[in-house]
C-alpha cells in the first residue's frame, strides 16, 4: 500500500526528515516499509498517526448516565451514585458496557487501551472476569490493560491491601488507588508501595482530583518513588489542584516528578466538567500543568476517562477529539507538535513493546487523518479518518 503526501508530527516521527514535512509513505505487508519526502511539499492531503494510546478509561461504568443520572460538579457525589449503581453490576451487563466501549475505541483507531476498574473491597469485582475474557478476545486487536481502583484509606487494612495486590498480580494488572487528601497520607500510600514492591506490580494513581490547593498528593507519590528508588512504573491521572498551587509550589513538584519518571495524564473532559463552580460561571479548569511538566522533559498523556456516566456525561472513545478538547483547554500550540500525548506519551507510560514513533519496520497500525494542516485537526471534518491495522484499512462498521 502507498500513503503519500502525508505530514507526520514531528514528535512522531521516527526516522531523519530534514526539512521535510510532507511525506510518502509505504507500507509492506503489517510492517511500514519506506518513508520519502513527497515531491511537492506544499500541499499535503492528510495527517499520519501512529494508531492511538488510551491512557485512563473507566469501561465497567461507561453508558450509565441514562441509569445514575450526572453529577453536576460533585465528584463526590458522582462517587456515591456509581456506588449504589455498583451494587446491581452483573457480569452480563458489564459485558454489554464493556464491548461497546472496546467497539467505539477500535474504530477511532486505539490500538491499547488501560482502563481502571472500581475494586472497593479486598474481593475481585465482577468487572474483573469480564475484563480478562476481553483481553483475549481482543488481543491483537486492542491490547488491554488494567488497574485496580481502590479508595486508598481501603489500605489501611493490612489483609485487604495483601488480597488485592495478590489478585491483581495473578490477573496480570497493575495496582491503583483513589488519593485525595487522605489522613496518614504517606504512610498509606508507603504501605501501596509496599505492596506493589513485594508483588512485582507497577502504579497508576487518581490523585489529587480536586481544586484544594493544599491536596499535594503527587508530591508525596514522587518523594515515594524517590525514596524507595521504585522502577516498576508510576502513572498519575488527573493532578488538578496543581494547577491551583503556587508557581514555585507546583514547579517543585514537578521537578520531583521529572526525576521519578512518572507520567501525567490530563483528563480534560472530566475534569472541565467536574472542576469549578457549577452555581455560577466555572474560572479554575482543573487541567494540570502540562506545559510546566513538558518544559523538565515530562510529556503529559491525554485520555478519555470517562464516557457517558455519573462522573462525566457526554463523551466517546475518539482520542483525537479528546485531543481536541485538551488543545484548547491548555493552549497546546501548536496542535501538531503536541500529538504525542495521545500516541507516544501514553505508549511510554503502558510499556508498550512500540512507541509509537514512526519509522521504516515499525508496524503498520497508523490512523490516516483527514487533516492537511495543523488547524483542521480540531474539526469534525479534519478528525475523519481511515484507520489501518496490521497495514489493511479497518472497514467501518456501526
Ligand atoms: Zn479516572
């Protein structure tokens, strides 16, 4: 197959350009074989990706609004209504909710997917079995992965923190939790650390999730990291109340990120609807520092979180739109060279064998899109796309 007159981002591209910008691509088979710059390098007919990376989804509770009804602005009690809703979970009805989302996900061209899982007491929750099936159902399609999302004051309990861990380690997951201005703070998040150690397990964290200048979880994560030297990987999803700190307050903490390797991934959708006043016109955003983070080397993800439920109303599995929505939120200019975020940036953080760099041999899992130019990537029209996996066009279907 020849793709040609194609712009690649620069941040994607893996291969020596030049001064080129539009390019000709080949494919052989599922591999990418040649990349040339066009003839012409004036009039480009299309954006190449590398298939996309979803950071941080919820897929056992999207498509419930219709049930839970929205939350309006209340994380909280977002929290207390998936609650209730969670206690009628079955295995059938989140297999329903769960292929949708996978199906949605594929056909916007994501080709891994990390979804967190609501795991509130020590036992397995149902959505786990149902997880696993999936993940050999798809595999080779979307490579799935998964956290265990636990309040964290849950590990304070010695015994649960132990079953939990164990049951993630045996499922091939990795372990999470739920930190937001907890008492004890370190010493729970010391005993994840713990766990995580002695299990062999990497981290991926909600925290911070809020507008409290004075929750500084991350803070504590990246002292963490440092001090028990911890190499098996941290995530930190949503970091909101870093972007309420004061400068030299967040930068700090951003320098203690930058050297523990961890990664960030905003989550702008939900966090532009949970974060701010919903009694009169919203000021503060909630979107994390992700400029100050990209300015010590540390290049935020962006991620869809969640879809259609409690915590977030609207919404889809369109990274790209997704994209669309954090380009505006926090000034990502210009848009194209910040399309990491949703290729290799979540790549890195998920471990995947490929970095989504794109390169002569690399694999041909690509999204063509329709966008000429770095403006049109933020309309409808410039998001269509053609989606090709293992080097054939993904047909669409509904
Ligand atoms: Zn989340």
């Amino acid at each position: 197959m020849k793709l040609e007159a194609l712009r690649i981002p620069a941040p994607l591209r893996g291969f020596a350009a030049g001064e080129a910008q539009v390019f000709d691509v080949t494919l052989d088979g599922d591999k990418v074989a040649t990349i040339v710059p066009s003839a012409s390098q004036t009039q480009a007919r299309g954006t190449l990706l590398s298939a996309l990376v979803e950071a941080h989804a919820h897929i056992d509770k999207n498509y419930t609004v219709q049930e839970v009804g929205a939350a309006q602005g209340n994380l909280f009690a977002a929290i207390e209504r998936m609650e209730k809703h969670r206690a009628g979970w079955t295995g059938e009805t989140l297999r329903l909710r769960m292929e949708r989302a996978l199906h949605d996900a594929w056909q916007s061209g994501t080709r891994a997917l990390r979804t967190h899982i609501d795991w509130v007491q020590p036992e397995p929750p149902a959505a786990l079995a149902v997880f696993e099936a999936l993940r050999e159902e798809w595999r080779g399609r979307i490579a799935l992965q998964f956290v265990s999302l636990t309040p964290l004051d849950v590990f304070a309990d010695l015994a649960a923190g132990e079953r939990i861990a164990r049951e993630v380690k045996r499922a091939g997951g990795v372990l999470g939790a739920f930190v937001y201005r907890n008492e004890g703070i370190v010493h729970k998040l010391g005993r994840v650390f713990d766990l995580a150690q002695q299990h062999g397990l990497g981290l991926d964290f909600h925290v911070d999730e809020g507008l409290d200048a004075e929750a500084t979880g991350l803070r504590s994560i990246a002292q963490l990291v440092r001090a028990r030297d911890f190499k098996l990987g941290v995530v930190c999803g949503h970091c909101c109340s870093l972007s309420m700190q004061d400068d030299a307050v967040a930068n700090e903490t951003l320098a203690l990120c930058a050297g523990a390797g961890i990664h960030i991934v905003a989550l702008p959708t939900t966090n532009l609807y949970l974060q701010g006043a919903w009694d009169r016109t919203p000021v503060p955003r909630g979107i994390t520092r992700i400029h100050e983070a990209a300015a010590r080397g540390l290049r935020a993800s962006l991620a869809t979180d969640n879809v259609q439920d409690a915590f977030y109303p609207y919404g889809s599995y369109d990274l790209v739109e997704t994209f669309g929505l954090g380009v505006q939120m926090a000034h990502l200019a210009p848009a194209s060279d910040w399309l990491d975020a949703i290729t290799v940036s979540p790549a890195k953080a998920l471990g995947l064998a490929w970095d989504g760099r794109i390169a002569p041999g690399c694999p041909a899992d690509l999204v063509l899109l329709a966008a000429t130019g770095e403006h049109e990537l933020i309309g409808p029209r410039g998001r269509e796309r053609t989606v090709i996996r293992a080097g054939r066009i993904l047909e669409k279907s509904l």
